[in-house]
C-alpha cells in the first residue's frame, strides 16, 4: 500500500491529487485518499458511558450484551472508534466539587470494549478523571492490556497530544483527540490530564497543539487521519460557527475525519473537501435522563456513523439509526429510527450535505474519486 506521505518523499504529491496536506505542505490541495485495492468500514460512535448504572446493570452480566441488538453489526465493522466517557477503575478519589461522577469496573467494560471490536477510544473529555489521576491511569492500562488504541490524556501534556495507530481493514489509522471542556483537567508539562485547547483557528496555542499531533502522526505513514473531538455545551443541536471554522479548518491540515461529540444530541453532518465532519454523533451508551420534552433533543436517539473505504478511496458514509434502552445500545426502528433520519437529514441541510435513504439507513456520498 502507498501511503501519502510515501507519495510525498518520492516528490508524487501532485499526482491525480491525491495526497491531503500535512504541516509543512502549503498546498492543502485535498483529493483522494491513497490506499489502493482497500476496501474497509471505519465505525464512529458519540459517547459511551459505561458508569453509574450502567456499570450497575451489567457487571455481573454478560458483559456483551451493553450493545444489544447493535453487537453484529459492530463486529462487521474491521474499526470502531469512541468517545469513552467515563474511566475504567475501581480506585482513585473523586475529583471535587463535580456533580457526575462515572466509572466502570474493568470486568465489565474491558471486555464489552473489546467484544465489540473497539479500536481507539477517545479519553479527551470531562469524565476521564473524575476519579483523579488513579481512575486515568487504570483505564489508560486496561485499554493497553486489551489492545485498545487511546489518545487524548496522559500523565502530562506531551503525552495527552501524542497520537494512536492501529489497523482497521488494511489501513492505517492515526487518531488524536482534543477538548475543550473541563479545563481543570487539562495536563500541563509535568500535570497528568487532558489535551485540553480552545478549539478556535484564532488560537495560537491550539494550532501548535494540532501541527504537533499531525507531525506526530506523519511519522507512521497513516492512511487516515482521524481527529475526535469533545466540545461545546450539551443538548446544543447545532454546533457553534466557530467550530465549524475549526473543522474546516483541521481538513486543511490533513485530518480526514473529524469525529465530534459532547453535546449528547445529534447534530449535522458536513462534507468538506471529499471528508466527513461528524459535528456530533450523540450518545451511544448512557443512563442519562432522556429530554424527550425539550424540542428536537432526544438525547436517547442517535446513530452508528461508518466511514466507508472502496478501493483505497473514501466512499460514503453510512448512517445506522440507534435508540438507547435498559442501558444498553439498540438498533432503532419505527419511529425513533426514522426521527434519527429526518433529523440528521435536516440537521445536516446547511451544509448543502446529500443525503440518502438506503434500506432504512442514511447514505452520505463522499470524494470525488
């Protein structure tokens, strides 16, 4: 497989345009991917949360079946990447003065993340140490021990940035998550945290960050680059103007996909130069309070996102209604599974995004290839 930055050191770069730019590489001329004879599904997922009750409900159990009727098509998947939006532990202290606190004990979590053929999990969001930096760094080991790819946090900033690489159907995936709530826990040079920034083009600081993970991630010849990132209020169902800008703005730099959650509810989908910008894909697993009265919310209903890879090209993206119920995820039908397709249909209209129905499921065409 050659990969763009193969392209780039054999003076290819302009061939075909299908090389995306990197920091270093002025044209940020975005075409096809490069990963010829590939075909694969890449799944996204908002935030799961395995705490409170739903540790309660499932510990004991089969760890499974927390995916209810979803666990199949996830297993299809040959990627899945989430936003973990709890720590996996049964030590550490709580941090103080927060309201919600979630942990999940590793003999439930680790192995439901791992039946279900989770990749990479995003740690940068404002749960990962709400039991300090114990509850970060067990879940940092279990995910190590179960072969789970993170970024996102660590024990101090260099680290928090530093990106994951893994496999998914014979492409290589290079993975960095930001955030821009909960800035007490934001790492420092020598303070365990988040990757914390505010996730603004405008911000000098938050674009060395970016150029510092990208430069990282170059060094593993990826071919995809995935950015995950957990930012703005919650039950918001349109992203802030200013991420957007950021976004946009991170495709320019040669992320491929931006994955967004934190909102809790679903929201648009853009596509921009060929790539998917997912401003948030909503809950996948939680016990939260279901705002079914609140216009437009309906945190309980969301969607499984695949990113689809057709001979080494970048294809569509495939949108799976899902509901959540007893704790666990469900593949949505009636009239929840067709809320989530009127919905991310309108929600998703601004950005001039095609969207089409397929056998129940939404279809969203990608580059130009």
């Amino acid at each position: 497989m050659r990969t763009r930055r193969k392209l780039l050191t054999t003076g290819l770069a302009g061939l075909a345009g299908c090389v995306a730019g990197f920091p270093g590489d002025d044209s940020h001329d975005r075409g096809c991917l490069d990963a010829r004879g590939v075909d694969a599904r890449l799944g996204f997922t908002g935030d799961v949360m395995l705490g409170r009750s739903v540790n309660e409900q499932w510990v004991g159990e089969e760890p499974t079946a927390v995916w209810g009727s979803t666990l199949s098509r996830l297993q299809s998947l040959d990627g899945l990447v989430v936003n973990l939006e709890c720590c996996v532990s049964t030590g550490g202290e709580r941090w103080p003065d927060k309201v919600y606190y979630f942990r999940a004990d590793p003999t439930f979590a680790v192995p439901a993340l791992r039946e279900a053929g989770v990749s990479f999990a995003s740690l940068a969001n404002n749960h990962i140490l709400d039991f300090g930096e114990t509850g970060l760094s067990d879940t940092q080991t279990h995910l190590d021990e179960a072969g789970i790819a993170h970024a996102g946090a660590g024990p101090d900033q260099k680290a928090a940035i530093e990106p994951a690489v893994f496999e998914a159907g014979g492409l290589t995936v290079a993975a960095f998550a930001l955030t821009d709530q909960a800035e007490e826990f934001a790492a420092a040079a020598n303070t365990p945290g988040t990757a914390f920034g505010t996730l603004h083009v405008a911000n000098a600081a938050t674009r060395a960050l970016v150029d510092d993970a990208l430069t990282r991630a170059q060094r593993h010849d990826p071919d995809l680059v995935v950015a995950s990132l957990h930012w703005g209020p919650n039950w918001e169902t349109v992203p802030n103007p200013i991420h957007e800008e950021f976004a946009r703005w991170l495709v320019d730099q040669g992320v491929d996909v931006v994955h967004g959650h934190s909102a809790h509810v679903l929201q648009g989908v853009e596509v921009y130069q060929g790539r998917p910008i997912i401003y948030d894909a909503g809950d996948f697993v939680d016990d939260y309070v279901s705002y079914v009265d609140r216009e437009g919310v309906h945190n309980k209903r969301s969607a499984l996102f695949e990113v689809v890879v057709a001979d080494g090209q970048l294809s569509e993206l495939r949108v799976l209604p899902i509901r959540i119920t007893d704790e666990r995820a469900t593949v949505a039908d009636g009239d929840a599974a067709a809320w989530v397709r009127e919905t991310l249909t309108e929600r998703s209209e601004p950005y001039d995004t095609t969207v089409e129905e397929r056998d129940r499921e939404l279809s969203i065409p990608l580059g130009d290839c």
